[in-house]
C-alpha cells in the first residue's frame, strides 16, 4: 500500500518492470476514473512513474485503488503480438493536511437560568472541523474569551456557572466562546452565547402598581387592573384574598362629611331638639374655650382631654326632662388606660351640684368597658330598678375613632357603635336617688363632685378624644339615622359587579373598608381582584394617603404542602381637589323711608342676592405654554350655613328684628336661629335654595327716628367653614323727614355727600352690560327740560324752607310722634343719561360699587 499526502503530487510513486527480450512501452492502469496516470521513464529498464492528473484532495476521498499492468513494445510492425504483465494491486492513501478551521454549527446559543442555583450544564456549544483526518477534524479544546464571567466551558462545549446568579444584580450575561481542533487551529469567528437570569419563581401577586392616583370626583376607580396570583404551577383547589383599606388616619376613622353636628343631624333627617354639648366655642357658647380642640384641617371640630380638663355645661343648656326616652351619641377615640387599676373615665355626668355626691346619670369608661348609668327619680323608692349598663367592646380601647349612641327606652338601653347593635353584657341594679330639692350639674370630661368634700371639685377626668357629644331628651334615633350619621365617603367597590362570575363569593364589613373575596378557580380569582376599586363619594375629599393591604390564603389538593402568598402593600393617593370660591353678590347700599322699617313687611335686606361658587380649571393648552393660567369654571354644590352679622351695636329687642317666615323654609334642609347679634341660616342644601331663603330675610324698626342706618355682613360656608365665602357688606340708610327735605336744598348746590335718589323702576335699567354710551337727540331735549323742572321746583321748595324754618325745626322735635312728610313729592326720579362727566364721579363717590338707594311713595 503506497501513502501520498498533499494536495497535488506531480510524482507520486516510482514503478518497475522487467522484460527479459525486449522493453518495457507503456503501463495501463485500469480503474473507475482514478485520478492517476503512469508514464514509462526507461524502456530498457523498465522504470516509470505514477503521477496524479490533478487535485487530490482528502476531504473529497481518503483513499484509491487501481489495477496497473505493464506491457512491451510487441513484435512486428505496430507492435503486434506485444506481451503483458501480471496485474499489480496499487492502493493510496491520502495524507491530511490541517487546512479548515473549527466552525460552530449555530451562529448564536441562547439558553434562561433561574437565580440562585448551581448548575452542571447550562448549554453546550458544539463546533465542527471539515479536515477528513482525526487529528484535523475533532476538536480539542473550547474557551470563554469574555474575562471576568461567573462561567466556565469544558472540553466538550458544556457551560456551567461557577457561582449563584442574581436577578436582581443583573439579568443577562452575553459571553463569546471559541474553539481549536486537535492539530491548535483555532476558529476564525467566536460565537456569542446569551444566558437570561430568571428570578426565582416566588409564589405571589405580580402586576399591579404600589401607588394608585385618585382624582376627585372620578367616581370608582380600578385598584390594580393588571394584576394577577402567580402560583408557580401548584395546583390550588381554592384562593381566599382579603383587601383592607386603611383609613384611621383620615379624620374621624375616615372621610366622611365635615358638616356641623347640626347640619349633619338635619342633613340624615334626625329627630329635632337635640342639644350639642361640645360646640365650637363663642360668645353664647363659651363653656368649650378652655378645652383643647383641634378643628384639623378640614374644619372637624374635634376636643382632647388629657386627664386635666373638663367643662361645665350652663343650666340653660341642659334639658330639663330627659323622659324615659332619650339618645346620647358621641364619637370617641381612646386607648388603654394607664397603671394596673385604672380610675373613671367620665365623657358625660349629671351629678349634685352641692351637698351631696349623687350621680343622676353617667357615661364613663372603666378598664376598657364602656358603662352608662342611671339613676332616676321614682315614686316607688324601694324598689331595684336597673342602674348600670356594661359592655366590653375591643372597639372602646383600639385608639381608633368610633361612633357610639346610647339609645334609652327606659327599662330597655341599647348601644349602637359604627351602626353595629351592642346588648349589655352587664345589667347591675340600684335603688332609685331619692327626690330632693338639690341642683345638678351637667360635666363633659369628668365628674362634678359637689359634695363629701372640703372643697368642690372634678374627678374622674376622663383621657381621649370626644367630637359632636350630643343629647336628645324624649325621642330615641332610628337605625336609619344613626348609619348616615357615620357613614365614610370612600370605600372599596366592585367595579362591573354584574360581570364578577358567579362562583366568586364577597363579601363587605358595614364601612366597606375590608372587602374578602374567595374563589376556587385562579383565573376567574385573577378577574375578580382586578375589578376591586376606590371610590369616594365627596364633592371634596380629603387628599391625602390611604394604605391598602392585601393578605391571600390558598388551599392545595390532598395533603400536598401548599404554597404560602405573601402580603402585598400599596397606597392610595387622593389628590387635592380644585378649592372652590364662593361668591356673594347684590346691592351693597339701600336707602329707604322710616315709614317703610314700621311697615308689616319691613324691608327686604338682600332682594337682589346671588351666590355662584367657581373653581380654577388647569387649561388644556397649559403643557404647551408656559405659565398660562387656569380656566375658571362655575361649579355647583351645598352650602351649609349663611350668617348675617349686626355690624356695630347689637339689635335692641324693643324695637328692632331680623325676621324669616318659617314658609320659607318649607321643603328644604334648612332651619334658622335668630340673636340680637344676627341670624344664621344652616343646613346642607343647594346655593340656590340659600339664596331663596336669604332672599326673604327682612328688617324690621318699629322706632327708627333714633338711627340713621344700619350696617350687615352676610357670609356663607361649605363643609363648617373649610371652604368660606367673601364678606358681603349691606348698608341700610333710613331717611328722615328733614333729612329729605335737605336733601332737595342740596340739589341746588350739591355737596361731596349728596345722594340721588332713583325710583324702583329705573333699577332694572342700571343692570344691561351692553348699554349705548351715546344719547340720542330726543333723550337730550327730554333731559334739558326734566332739568329746568328741577329748577324750577328747587326754587320754590327752597322759599318754602326759607318762610317755614321754624317748622322745620318743630317738625324735627316731633319725629317720635311719627309726623312726617309727604315724601312723594320730594322723590326725584333721574335719568341715567343726564348723569354726565363731574356729576358721575360724584355720584360714585357717593354710592360705591355700583349701589342704589331706594325709596318707595
């Protein structure tokens, strides 16, 4: 077997033949188209040569075999008759040469990885050689060329990594591999290879947002529209997920209305005559001014007592007869009471003003149980009588605001808090007080111990925080009232409950801030969660926080261990809602006879009012100009108390009085009280139901000759003052007989205070915005002759005074006897066309802002 090596051989192998009579021609090499041929070098000898005709190459075949056979000249012409050889077996072998370099089979690898575990083999790489020999062909050796990777690749193509991978340090890895075969060749392009870090499959809910923005009135929005319960591929025979907003942070517990008790009381349609112990404090209701109070910041009166502090309730204040009927509500937030044996903690007591130290009735806390006693006055005084009321609540020491009514149907007390019904645990008896002649005293905060002492004093003072402590004698609240009454504003929500499939079961608390739903299929659960929402149902919120938390428990088959969900927190931002501006507006200034104030009707005050509230819009186009403002935009919504205030000295009782027919409140949710200070109008309702009643306040002076004006201011409010009005300002003049009679002297030389006076049925004609500045020729002649009249009428009138001084002075003295004169002759129309150039600025001067004095013939 002969060996040739390399590519193209122009001699291969050397042949011989021998011929004992002759020579040797020609060597024939009979093959399948062998790539070869032999040629004769020496007849005589018989020596030749085997070359290859073209490439030989490996790659394309390793070896050949032939047959070759020599063969003399022959004999005769032509070499006839010529001999052969026997047949010579050659086989070649083709030598490789290491000419091709490794290449990989893919042009990329890609392969994922979870973190935190070591593997053995991530992914193999595998390159291949074209050489057709073993030592050329096979590849030896593969290597990482990209430095400082936690990863390492062995003699076959496989990857591990060396160390745990984090998801959280980073994500992917891209490294470049390359490869040599087994003759050091080495490949002439490296092959990147990309390695994802997956984290950890952590049983939990993926997809929703840590904080969620709430624009205020927006209605129910989607908590977490995306979000759904990643189980790792377990299999779960039920989900039961619980959502809890957390609000105790927001005003009372939540957000609910920040009305006045009162407007609050009126608002849910409570029983009347209730009496509110802790008012802000005033000037008729100063009895709270040495409490400290916290109005917050959206005007929510609230007291705190310390264990130092308390109130005496004035006699006046405090209903007489409570009857065997009667209601006591509060909102209360209080903790647990320090020391081992903890005193009385008095909210409310009726006790013996002096002499003795009887308690009539109580409402104290006492180690975490909330006790209401009494103890009432009874013709049989020897028999027990149910005295003391206890009920142990979680809720009375959880330092959280809740709302508590105390409903008495006397033998029968009944205690509501957060609208939840509560039966005493505890009933004791006591034999009824026995009637005496002795006075009470009605405390807030603590106990008044008139009796059994050197020196009266409080006790039992009580530590925490009371707001609206109200009591109503006779009449006991319905269930209704007392839901509405601490009803929140916000909650949770189920956003398209009619699409929630059927097999979801949910379930609310009463305050719907704790929403539980439970399901046994994942992907309907999923569905479900997303449709939980926020809503907030005040025109104004309060912004701010809300923390939400969400805890899910699963169920797996059988006894297989299940997995464990972990909580998830998040926060609700409502966003400060656009501050309205409440505007009053009308005549500022009237002017009317003293006929008129002794009149049944008295004088309209505010005719004239209007009311509009706005808001300042951020504009649309505002992103694309700097500093552009806001669009103002009318906005409509509640008031809940308007006040008109006597400026200067109060209203004397003889003579003088605001007055509102009660008709006037018919229909509405507004009442009124009246002082000699002013009136106030409360309740929620409308502006424009404010407006009508305000509309009908009226005055009345039945002794006006001893004042010339008199001066009001009127405000309004929304949500107890959070949101306030401008101070309207009315000034009431009250004309005099003399006082007209000057007036018309004036006219002939007009001082800096004079004032014209119009008849009603010009007023209308002062209102047009869009009004010609330019009189035509009629107006002109009408106002020169309108003129010369007034002369001619001032020059007669001024004889009159000039002959009759005397009697104007009598006249004077007499006012109290009510002689006046006829003033239908000294009203002057005038014509606003006639007012010209300095006679208008006078004329503003006299009656600024646009006002109008009025009087009636």
């Amino acid at each position: 077997m002969l060996r040739i090596a390399g590519v193209l051989a122009a001699l291969v192998l050397g042949l011989s033949a021998a011929h004992t009579k002759g020579e040797i021609c020609a060597f024939n090499i009979h093959g399948l188209d062998a790539p070869f041929e032999a040629v004769v070098l020496n007849g005589t000898s018989g020596e030749g040569q085997l070359r290859a005709r073209g490439l030989v190459d490996c790659e394309l075949q390793k070896e050949y075999t032939f047959i070759i056979q020599a063969h003399d000249c022959g004999s005769g012409p032509g070499g006839i008759e010529g001999k052969k050889s026997h047949k010579a077996v050659v086989h070649i072998q083709v030598n490789d040469v290491n000419e091709f370099a490794p290449v990989f089979r893919e042009p990329q690898y890609q392969a994922a990885v979870t973190e935190g575990k070591i593997y053995d083999n991530i992914l193999q790489v595998e390159a291949t050689d074209q050489d057709c020999s073993p030592q050329y062909s096979q590849i030896c050796n593969y290597q990482i060329t990209t430095t400082n990777t936690p990863f390492a690749i062995d003699r076959n193509g496989n990857i591990r990594n060396t160390e745990k991978l984090s998801y959280d340090r980073q994500q992917q890895y891209e490294i470049q591999v390359t490869a040599w075969d087994c003759g050091q060749k080495r490949a002439l392009h490296s092959v990147p290879v990309r390695i994802d870090v997956k984290p950890v499959c952590k049983p939990g809910w993926q997809g929703w947002n840590k904080r969620v923005d709430y624009e205020p009135g927006t209605g129910s929005k989607q908590l977490f529209p995306r979000m759904h319960l990643e189980t790792c591929g377990g299999p779960l025979s039920s989900v039961r997920t619980t959502v809890e907003l957390q609000t105790s942070h927001i005003g009372k517990g939540c957000d609910r209305e920040t009305y006045s008790e009162k407007s609050l009381q009126k608002l849910c349609g409570a029983s009347s005559g209730s009496t509110d112990l802790l008012p802000a404090p005033g000037t008729a209701t100063n009895w709270t001014a040495s409490l400290v109070s916290d109005s917050g910041r959206d005007s929510d009166l609230i007291f705190r007592f310390d264990g130092r502090q308390a109130a005496k309730i004035p006699d006046w204040v405090v209903p007489q007869n409570l009857t065997d009927q009667f209601t006591i509500a509060t909102w209360m937030k209080h903790g647990p009471s320090p020391g081992l044996r903890a005193e009385k903690e008095t909210l409310l007591c009726n006790s013996d003003k002096t002499e003795m130290n009887r308690h009539h009735y109580s409402l104290y806390v006492h180690n975490c149980r909330l006790v209401f006693l009494l103890r009432r006055d009874f013709t049989q005084v020897d028999t027990f009588r149910p005295a003391e009321f206890h009920w142990k609540l979680e809720q009375i020491c959880d330092k959280e605001w809740h709302y508590y009514v105390i409903n008495v149907e006397f033998p029968v007390v009944t205690l509501y808090v957060d609208g939840v019904t509560y039966d005493p645990y505890l009933v004791t008896d006591d034999w009824p007080i026995h009637p005496s002649q002795i006075d009470v005293q009605l405390t807030v905060g603590a106990c008044w111990q008139g009796g059994e002492v050197t020196k009266p004093r409080f006790t039992q003072y009580f530590r925490g925080s009371l707001s609206g402590l109200t009591i109503r004698p006779g009449k006991i609240e319905s269930q209704k009232v007392i839901s509405c009454l601490q009803a929140c504003k916000e909650g949770l929500d189920i956003n398209s409950l009619e699409s929630l499939d059927k097999s979801i079961k949910f379930h609310f608390n009463p305050a719907q801030s704790i929403l539980v739903m439970e399901g046994e299929d994942l992907e309907n659960m999923n569905a479900a969660v997303r449709k939980v929402s926020y809503i907030n149902s005040r025109q104004f919120p309060t912004p701010g926080i809300r923390r939400l938390h969400i805890s899910t428990t699963v169920q797996c088959f059988g006894e297989d261990t299940c997995i464990t969900i972990p909580d998830i927190d998040a926060v609700v931002m409502v966003l400060q809602p656009s501050e309205p501006r409440i505007t009053i507006s009308g005549v500022e200034r009237l002017s009317h006879p003293a006929s008129d104030f002794r009149a049944s009707g008295g004088i309209v005050l505010f005719q004239d009012l209007h009311i509009i509230s706005t808001v300042t819009r951020a504009d649309t186009a505002a992103h694309h100009t700097a500093h552009r403002p806001g669009v103002m935009e009318e906005i409509i919504h509640n008031l809940d108390y308007c006040d008109v205030l006597v400026l200067g000295e109060e209203l004397s009782p003889e003579h003088e009085s605001l007055q509102l027919q009660r008709s006037a409140l018919l229909g509405k949710h507004l009442d009124a009280t009246n002082s000699t200070s002013g009136m106030s109008i409360y309740g929620v309702d409308s502006m424009s139901n404010y407006e009508q009643v305000i509309r009908e306040v009226r005055y009345y002076n039945w002794r006006p000759g001893q004042l010339t004006e008199r001066r009001f201011r009127l405000t309004c409010s929304e949500l107890n003052g959070r949101y306030t009005s401008n101070e309207f300002s009315l000034e009431v003049s009250i004309l005099h007989s003399g006082e007209a009679r000057e007036h018309v002297n004036h006219v002939v030389a007009p001082p800096p205070y004079v004032q014209v006076v119009h008849h009603p049925s010009m007023i209308q004609d002062l209102y047009p915005i869009h009004s010609s500045g330019v009189p035509s020729a009629a107006t002109v002649v009408i106002v020169m002759s309108i003129a010369a009249l007034v002369v001619v009428v001032v020059l007669g009138i001024y004889r009159i005074h000039l002959t009759h001084q005397q009697e104007v002075k009598l006249a004077d003295a007499a006012k109290e006897a009510d002689v006046t004169w006829d003033e239908s002759a000294l009203t002057i129309t005038v014509n606003p066309m006639e007012v010209g150039g300095r006679e208008l600025q006078e004329l503003k001067g006299c009656c600024q802002g646009g006002s109008i004095g009025a009087t009636h013939s």
